[in-house]
C-alpha cells in the first residue's frame, strides 16, 4: 500500500489511497503508544512505536497517492 494510507471510509480500513480521512484519522489517534486505549499500529506509519508528527508527515507527503 502506499504509506500514510491508514483508513478509509470504515476508521482504520485501508482504501487504497491517501486522503484527509487518513490524516484525520491519525490526529485523533495523536501520541497514542502501544498500551494506549486507542493504539492502533497501522497508523505508526514508520514503526516507532508511536503515532505522532512522524506519521502525519509522511500521510501529507504522500497525500492523494494511489495504489
């Protein structure tokens, strides 16, 4: 898939191509770490084990790329 693809229109379902809905979708999972109530590893992007900055900014640098 491409990276930053992390949801769809089911809440962290792949879609196949980076939208706002995957940057939103990392927002509200923001600093989330595993152990967290809301952790979910697909949206750590880079596998560093959190979902933060990192993450969002390869979502926009990929933002609108398809599979």
């Amino acid at each position: 898939g491409v990276p930053g693809d992390v949801s769809g229109t089911t809440p962290g379902v792949y879609d196949g191509v980076v939208s706002m809905r995957d940057v939103a979708y990392m927002v509200v999972l923001f600093n989330t770490k595993p152990g967290s109530p809301n952790w979910n590893p697909n949206a750590d992007v880079n596998n560093d084990g959190v979902c933060n900055m990192k993450d969002i900014a390869i979502a926009i640098l990929n933002f609108n790329q398809h599979e």
